[in-house]
C-alpha cells in the first residue's frame, strides 16, 4: 500500500505509517495483525508531546524496519537538538525499540510515550467496514505491563504489553522520564505479545513461537532461504532486482497454520489474504517448482488434510473438494464468515492433482504421490460426481450458501468478472472455460501417476478416456469459430458466454487446445484489445464491462500473465511468451521489483508507467511467483519424462540470462543459461 511500511513474518505481519505510527480507522488495514486479527490499531509515538517526523525508513528487510525521527514537521528538523530511531521486528509477537538522543549542549529532560489501543478487529471487520463487536473488551494494568484484551464467548484475543526499562504504564499508554546529558542517547525495547486462547487455557500463539527456537522447521534468516534457491546470473538489472525480491517476499509470507503440526505453506498477500488459500498455495508452488521446490510437499499435506469429508451447504463442503480460504479471525469462529475452513472454489481440487503430479516430475518424489493417492483419487471424484451441477459433463459452481458465500467461485472471483461481451450477467451454475482446462489436465496427468505408481492401469485407461472425451466435448461447445476465442464460460442452459477475456491464455498452459486454434488463441491474447504493452489485460478493451482498474475487468495481473506465458511456450509461440515476460518484468522497476497483484490495463503507450491499482496487495504470493515462472518460461526449463525441454531465444529485453545450481530429478544443473542469438553462444552445461 502506498505511504506505508510493512514488517511481515507469515501471517504475522505490522502496517504503519511512514513514522512508524499506527492510526487505525474502521476500514484502514493498518495495524499489528496476527491469524486475521488486529491486535493493536495504536502505536503512536510522541517525545514531549510532539509527533514525529521520518527523515528516512529501512525497510529493506522484510522482517524489520528503522525509522530515522525529528519532533514537529519536516521544516524543523535543522534546528533539533532531539531525535529518535524508532527499530521495530516482527516475527512471532512485535519487539520495538526506541532510542533518543540529545545533540544539544544542555542537558535535556523529555518525556517518551506511546499511545496504545487495540480494537481486536476482524479482517473481514476491516475489509467490509461492518458494525460494532458483539463482545466485550478488558484492561488490566500493572506496574510492569499493560494488557488489553477481548472476549467473546469461548473466543479470546489479547496483548500483552512490557518494557525493558522502568516506565508508567496507564490504560492507553506507556510513558518514560528521560533526562539527557549533553551528547547522551537513551533506548528502551518494548514488546508486544500477541495471544490466541483456547478454551482450555492453551495460547495458539506458542506454536509460531516455537517454530523460532528450530531453525530446522523455520529459518530465521532470508539469507537460508535465497542461498537455497538457484542463483540467477543476467545482464538485466531489473531482472536481477525482480528475482531477490520475489525470492525475500516468498520468505516472508511462509507460516505456519496454527493447529496444523507446524508445517510452513505460502499466505496468499498482504493485507487481506494473509492465510491459507488452496487456489493461490496451490498456483504459488506451480510457480515456484525449480527454485523453491520445499514449498509443495507441506502444502500438498496440509490441503490434503483439510479435504472435504462431508456435505455442508454453509461451508460448501463435499467429499474430495479442496478448500479455497482458511479464516482464524472472530469471524469464522462465529460462522458469520463461512471460513473456517470455506471451501467455495471449483478450482483448487483439479490444481490440487495437477501440482502432485507437476512435483513428482521435478523431484521424482513418488513417495509422496503414493501418501496422498486417497486424496488425489477423491479429488478426482469430486470433479465427477460433485462438480458438474448441469449434467453436461463440465465442472461447474452455483453457491449453496446465499448469504456469506462467493457468487463466482473460479480465481476471478469477484461479483461482474463473468459476463458476457455486452455486459449481462449469465446465470447459474456457470462453467468458467479455464476451470475446463484444469480439469482435463488433473485426468492426464493422474493417469500417469495411476499407471506409473500407483499401478492402477484401468483406472489410468478410464481416465484417458474421460480426458479425451472432455477435450472433444469443450472444443464443440467453448469455441466460438466467428470469434476465433473460445467463450470464457456456458451459462446454465449451455449458452457460451462470448466476452473475450484473459481466461483463454489458462487454457494453453493446460494443453486442451488444438494446436491449429492456439495460433488464434495467441492473436488475441496480443491483440491491442488484451495485450496493453505491460502484459494481458483480465478483459480486453470494446466489452461493455471492460474498465482498465476494474478488479477483474480490465487490470493486468502478473501471476495471469506468467501463467499465460507458460502456455504460449507449451505451445511453442515463444515470441509471444517473451513480449508478456518482457511486458511485466519491465512493469515490476517502477513497483521497486515487487510486483503487487494487479496494476492498471492502462495501454503502454498512452501512460509511459503502469498504473498503481488502489487497493492492490502487495506482496502477493503468486505475484512474487510470477517473475519465477516467467523465468522457467523463458529458459524453457520444463521437465518431460526424464529429460528437459528445448530452450527458447530470448526476447530483445534479455541479452542472457543463467541460473546456476537447478534442483530437479536430474540431480542439480551446474548451469542452465541462455543467450540471445546475436552474442556469443551459452557455455556447455
């Protein structure tokens, strides 16, 4: 978020102001979260009854930020004789410390304080901007801490606040004498401790806490996590930028689900969707395969674990589905929020069996695909007798629970992404032609694994025939032959929606297009109309909903797009991937190489600069995804069976790109590099 400060550690995570100060409005998402909870919605520091000025903040580490501060406004700063450094850390619970210091030649007294609240908001609370809480609040002050608390029922939240120095806490903050002497400089740390209790007396909070002390579950450095990645050797300085980014913001957004044995999976984003998300985890290991191949197994388990067992139409859960989103927060607790856990998404149960196979690919790990043949076996029943709501033999959804549940349940999933090219609404139950592409690709590759290690060669021979029969089944009735696209979905009574939308470039990477339409496919996808020069565009200029920031109806998303680009290699339009790559990697300098979740579809050459998307978050875990894939893309790396795919050339962006050090079933690559054909040839590998 523009103007803001971020320090994240998973699904803990602190939002200030540029100061450093927390100033929470009902709807601002800012503040110290953890599990979907705003635990404090105050931090303001003031010495002598003045706030703060930042001459300057280091946030260049994800996990912790320094605030350089002067008293009173930015014109004052010369003549004082008094300023601060406020050094805050996130990991499990939040550790602030304050040091002030006296440049003048007198002797100083001045008072320290910080003024402290906490709401104990819903994230859902924050993000809908809803009415007042149904429980009660506490405070509890003591001469050596504060504690401010809420409760509701069996539903308990509170921090704990203590400082290393002697201090007078009160209600709403924490105060500090200071005297100074001439050149001297004071520091006190504080901590505040976030709490989750049980009803039985068991904090939750101790589980992240202890996942501190064992470096073997969780390191505590970035410096683990990007030295176990391959490294990247290229001439493009924004390339370069992009990929330490994207690999320091995966690091940051791994936590560990609380309840769920302290395995680490990837949050979806910053602020809203700090947690467990089937469709983005599922995507963001997609992604991330080569480089970061640790993320998968953890959270092929941790899904398989919370796979649909019954029927609930509140939850909308059914036998083998995957869940969409896993919700702490008061919200779920109460049901008022169906996400404990919601499993309203048609998309994740397909991902789900096309990330076990696309893993066992790369690592060889078949262990795994025999741990978890039930559940992909199940997931696959599901699409068959759970999913296809109109009997044409297609995945399909039509909410179940009316009041809190998503009205669109594929990856756009906002309420007008689905529409058709003169802007109506379909009806329902929908079939999104992606969703299609997803489920065609679940069935072969489950049947390679049925027949490769679980020896099951009739179920292998059944699904075989049922992917062939689906692939025949979507090229008569998605394909729109006068249009040359294919619909981005049937509406109840089969009707294909006709709106031209970047849902098509999913169905390249899912291989269920012919290849003599994939041409036709890739015409569009770069026409003006999709393609705005920075990358595709969610829908193309000229239909009646298309807005260059509507949320899915005009703004460019780089996971889309890296998704997009895959599928164009697969189809070897290799120039065409290389020009979206080109596209959002140059997108993400002026993002200072992070790529948020979406950006405007504003047209390249009309804005000279992609256009910020208000309420974009950032980082987003497929978003740092993205730069990873598109790099996989454009070296070609891909794993077939026991050997690796022929590289493309790069595009006129990219003079050469290398990665170094490549873990696969092949052992790890020394070097896998590439160069453009004009420059003198890649080395041997």
């Amino acid at each position: 978020m523009p103007g803001t400060v971020s320090c994240i550690d998973g699904s803990t995570f602190v939002v200030s102001d540029s100061c450093g100060d927390i100033e929470s409005s009902p709807a601002a998402p800012v503040g110290l979260f953890a599990a979907d909870t705003r635990y404090l919605s105050r931090w303001v520091l003031t010495v002598d009854g003045e706030r703060m000025t930042a001459l300057s903040v280091d946030d260049s580490r994800y996990f912790e930020a320094a605030f350089f501060l002067v008293p009173g406004g930015q014109m004052d700063y010369v003549q004082a004789d008094v300023s601060a450094i406020r050094r805050r850390r996130i990991d499990a619970d939040l550790t602030e410390s304050i040091t002030v210091f006296n440049y003048g030649d007198q002797p100083r007294e001045v008072e320290v304080r910080l003024e402290v609240a906490a709401d104990f908001a819903d994230i859902f609370e924050i993000k809908f901007n809803v009415g007042a809480k149904a429980g009660e609040t506490y405070t509890e002050v003591t001469p050596d801490g504060l504690r401010l608390g809420y409760r509701r029922g069996t539903f308990h939240r509170e921090v704990a606040l203590s400082a290393d120095r002697p201090a007078t806490f009160g209600p709403d903050d924490v105060r500090f004498a200071v005297r100074l002497a001439p050149g001297a400089d004071w520091s006190v740390e504080l901590r505040a401790e976030m709490r989750a209790w049980r009803p039985d007396g068991v904090d939750l909070r101790d589980g992240p806490r202890a996942l501190r002390t064992d470096p073997s579950v969780l390191p505590d450095s970035v410096r683990d996590w990007v030295a176990a990645a391959p490294t990247l050797d290229t001439d493009s300085a924004t390339l370069r930028q992009v990929y330490e980014r994207s690999l320091v913001d995966l690091a940051a957004l791994r936590f560990a689900p609380l309840s769920l044995g302290g395995a680490t999976v990837p949050a979806a984003g910053l602020p809203w969707f700090m947690t467990l998300f089937g469709r983005d985890s599922l995507l963001t290991c997609l992604q991330t395969l080569p480089f970061t191949p640790s993320l998968t197994p953890p959270t092929l388990r941790i899904l398989a674990s919370l796979q649909g067992a019954r029927t609930d139409d509140v939850l909308e859960e059914d036998p083998g589905r995957i869940l969409h989103e896993l919700r702490y927060g008061e919200s779920a607790a109460f049901e008022e929020q169906p996400h404990s856990p919601y499993y309203g998404t048609v998309d994740a149960t397909p991902l789900f069996v096309v990330l076990l196979d696309e893993y066992e690919r790369w690592s060889g790990d078949t262990a795994l695909v025999r741990e978890l043949e039930q559940e992909a076996r199940a997931a696959l029943g599901w699409m068959d007798r759970h999913a296809d709501l109109t009997g044409a033999g297609y995945v399909s959804y039509q909410r179940r629970n009316l009041d809190t549940g998503l009205d669109n349940q594929c990856w756009k999933d906002s309420w007008d992404s689905i529409s058709y090219a003169d802007g109506r609404l379909p009806g329902f139950p929908r079939s999104t032609c992606e969703t299609q592409g997803y489920a065609y690709d679940a069935k072969i590759r489950a049947a390679r694994l049925a027949r490769t290690v679980w020896h099951d060669g009739a179920f292998a021979d059944r699904l075989e025939r049922e992917a062939a029969e689906l692939f025949e089944r979507f090229n008569r009735d998605f394909w729109l032959e006068d249009r040359g696209w294919y619909a981005v979905a049937l509406d109840s009574d089969g009707t294909p929606v006709d709106s031209l939308t970047s849902n098509i470039g999913h169905l390249l990477w899912s291989g269920i297009v012919p290849p003599e339409r994939a041409v036709r496919v890739a015409e569009h996808l770069m026409s003006p109309a999709l393609f705005s020069g920075w990358g595709v565009r969610t829908m193309a200029e000229g239909q009646s909903r298309y807005n260059p920031l509507g949320y899915h109806t005009g703004t460019v998303w780089p996971f889309d797009n890296s998704f997009i680009a895959w599928g164009l290699r697969r189809y070897g339009l290799t120039d065409e991937a290389g020009r979206i790559a080109e596209g959002i990697i140059s997108a993400a300098a002026y993002f200072e190489g992070r790529l948020p979740e979406a950006f405007g579809g504003f047209d390249r050459r009309t804005t000279r600069y992609p256009v910020r998307y208000p309420t974009a978050g950032s980082p987003q875990a497929w978003s740092s995804g993205a730069s990873l894939l598109f790099l996989r893309t454009l070296l070609g790396l891909d794993p077939h069976e026991d050997h690796l795919a022929a590289i493309p050339a790069l595009p006129a962006a990219f003079d050469r790109i290398a990665l170094l050090d490549v873990p696969g079933r092949w052992g790890r690559l020394d070097a896998f590099a590439r160069h453009r054909p004009d420059n003198p040839p890649a080395p041997t590998y």
